[in-house]
C-alpha cells in the first residue's frame, strides 16, 4: 500500500494534520496531490473556526486563507481588524486607538482624534500633551486562538514635538488588573546609544513589545494591554493600537 | 499476622465470562478478540450489536497480517489501569513499522471506523510530510510526478505566498 492509493478523505485528512506551507509543497508534488492539496476540505481546518464566514465571498478556502493573511478584516464596527498569521492560521487582532481606554482621551487639550490615510482605521489618537499617560487595550481571551503564544504590540509614532518619551513607561500584558502584574518598563524613544527595543512597520509606524501571554483554552477572562507613566511631562506620540499576534 | 488474598483486579469476575468475537481476515485466518476491545471499531460494535451467534465476523477488507495487529492495538486500547504515557510511547512503538505497513493501518481503520487508530497513523504520516520539499516528499514516498518542469514552475510560484 502506498501513499497515493490511500482515498481522497485519507490523504486530505493527512495533509490537513501538517501546515499551510507543508500543503503547498504537497500540491506541488504532482497533479493528484495538488488537486486535494488544494482542496477545501484542507483548508477548512487551517482556517479559525469562526473565520470562515467573515468574508463569504472569497472561495475558495486556500484563497480565502490567503486573503485573510495579507488583508486585516475589520471586526467590531470597525475599530478593531483580523487576520491570520501565515505559518500557522492562529489570529492576529489589532486593537485601534477608538478601541482603547486612554485616560483623558476625550479631552481636546490633551488627546487629539485626526484621520490619516496611513492608517487601516478612520482615526489615530495624537498626543498633544499629558502628564497622566495611561493607555489600556481589553480583549477576550476566547476571541484568541488557543494553543498558542501571544505577544502584544504598541504600534505608534511620533509627530515632530516629541517629549518625554525618552524615559521609561510601565507596560503590562496580564488577566485582570493590572495592580497585580509586575510588568515590564519599555522606552518608546530611546535616546542615543540606549538599547532599542523598537521596530519599524510599514506605512512609517513603529511597533515595540509590550508584553506576552499564552493562551491555553481561551477561558481566562479579560486579558489587559496597558501602558502608564503619570510623572514625566508628555508630548507627541501618535497612536494606531495595540496589536496581538502570534510569537514563536 | 493475616493473610487475606488480595483484592481481584480482574475486569469480569467468573459468574461473566469475558465475551469473545471472531474475526475472519480476507485470507481466512480467524482471530478472537475481547468485546470490549472489538468496541473500539463503530463498524464492530454495529455488526456486534446485529447478532452473530459465534459466526466469525467476515472482513474482506482486511488480510490476517494486519488483523492480527489491529486486534492487539484494540485489546491494548481496551486495557484497564494503563497511564496515558505508557499508552502512548506503546503507540509510539506500534507505529515503528515500515510505510507501506502503516498505509495499511489506514485502510483497516478506516474501514473498521477506529478513530484512535485512524489518528495515531494520519499523525504518522504528517510528521513524516512535515518540512519537506516537493521533492523531499516525492523521494520518500516513492511518488511519480507527471507534472511537466513547467507545470510544477507554475505550482510554486502560485504558492509562493505563503513562504514569504
């Protein structure tokens, strides 16, 4: 008995047990492969359970797969976008800065709310000045793929007045409160010299490690991204949201 | 000091004897198995519940070589008080056989509906697909293409995409 006189269920079953990469090299190994390789019945199980209806429309799966992985969908009235990160099918969700409880957000003199075409969302938060910055993102943890291993992102940039951003802000990734958690100290512009722990983005954003979090089953309740610094006097910064995605 | 024997562990006392079905393979051999072992199949537990009075159980589907070893991993399955990390280094164990061998295992899992069995070997089977090339795999599985170079060209520059 050999590999390819197993039943069409058999080998989709199998291929559906390895990766979405392992299935593309399966269809490029010759015409039968590649026709269940392809298929929707592989696909399927790649794809987040509650995924597959977010955009009917594409078809099929492996495209649907695709288009997921390259284009973030926007989720909840759209302040928050999807997609899929494209080794392993596990979500990716981008919390917009309209997600976000930023204290004194509301208030002109300090948060300022401007549309920019860089953006995936209709408007970014800028910091015109602040004493208190403390910014918190909330998701649940039932909405995260489960198995796996989170990283949570500031993703930010600065207009030309910055300051104040050159010293250490306390960030948090934790269940519930934050009172609770150690936390970690990240410096969203470090000065010269100073260790960086900032990436550029696309689009002329910036991205720094706010914290990680494994999610097991996704019954943990709540899970809290924030940031705070309420002493050093703050100017500048400009805020798209708070991204969770898979780390390896 | 007393000495009382020791508590019975056995799973049927002497008043029920343990029921035996007989399989017959697809090359004539007959196999006995315990009930309780042959309900890991759905396709034995259906053909169980019909009534066949002692007859040996037909099995077209399966030869007696590989009967045999779908029987003892149903009696093992079967086993009361194994710990789930013995239970899976002998699973380990079991499917230590030869390719074509585990192909086969597939086949009379499916056939004879046993999911644990039909997981056990596809995960086999993935571990052995997983992180090859095309080519790795056509290799391993002794797999003709008849993909033309260009065809397969084609192939991997539409997938190409998801190793970026």
């Amino acid at each position: 008995m050999a590999f390819p006189e197993l039943s069409e269920d058999e080998i989709a079953q199998i291929i559906s047990l390895t990766t979405p990469q392992d299935a593309c090299n399966m269809s490029a190994v010759s015409r039968h492969f590649k026709s269940i390789a392809d298929s929707d019945s592989v696909w399927t199980k790649f794809l987040p359970s509650d995924c597959e209806n977010l955009i009917p429309h594409i078809s099929p799966k492996k495209s649907l797969y695709r288009h997921l992985c390259d284009h973030p969908v926007p989720i909840n009235g759209r302040n928050v976008s999807l997609s899929l990160d494209k080794k392993s099918g596990q979500k990716c969700f981008t919390l917009g800065a309209r997600d976000l409880t930023i204290a004194w957000g509301d208030n002109q003199n300090y948060w300022e709310w401007i549309a920019t075409p860089e953006s995936r969302f209709n408007e970014v938060a800028q910091l015109r000045s602040v004493w208190w910055f403390h910014i918190i993102g909330r998701i649940e943890t039932s909405m995260l793929s489960s198995g796996t291993n989170y990283a949570a992102y500031l993703v930010y940039r600065f207009n030309g007045h910055r300051q104040g951003f050159d010293r250490p802000v306390k960030s948090h990734v934790c269940i519930g409160s934050e009172e609770l958690d150690e936390g970690r100290s990240v410096t969203l512009d470090p000065r010269e010299g100073e260790p960086r722990a900032v990436r550029e983005r696309a689009h002329g954003w910036m991205e720094i490690e706010m914290g990680e979090f494994y999610n097991e089953n996704g019954d943990d309740g709540t899970l809290v991204c924030s940031l705070r610094e309420v002493v050093e006097y703050k100017r500048g910064l400009v805020v798209e949201g708070i991204e969770l995605r898979p780390m390896y | 000091m007393s000495s009382s024997p020791p508590p019975s562990s056995a799973a049927a006392s002497p008043s029920c004897p343990k029921k035996m079905i007989a399989l017959r393979s697809s090359d004539g051999e007959t196999f006995e198995i315990e009930e309780a072992a042959a309900l890991q199949s759905k396709t034995l537990e259906n053909m169980i519940d019909e009534d066949c009075a002692g007859t040996p159980i037909p099995l077209p589907n399966v030869t007696g070589k590989i009967l045999a070893k779908v029987v003892e991993f149903c009696s093992k399955h079967a086993e009361p008080g194994v710990d789930d990390e013995s239970l899976r280094a002998w699973d380990a164990e079991f499917v230590n056989v030869e390719q074509a061998t585990v192909f086969d295992y597939i086949l009379a899992a499916n056939f004879l509906e046993i999911p644990t069995l039909l997981n056990l070997t596809c995960n086999v089977v993935a571990d052995m697909i997983r992180g090859k090339t095309p080519d790795e795999i056509r290799k391993f599985f002794n797999i003709k293409s008849i993909f033309s170079p260009e065809e397969e060209e084609e192939v991997r520059r539409e997938n190409h995409w998801a190793f970026e």
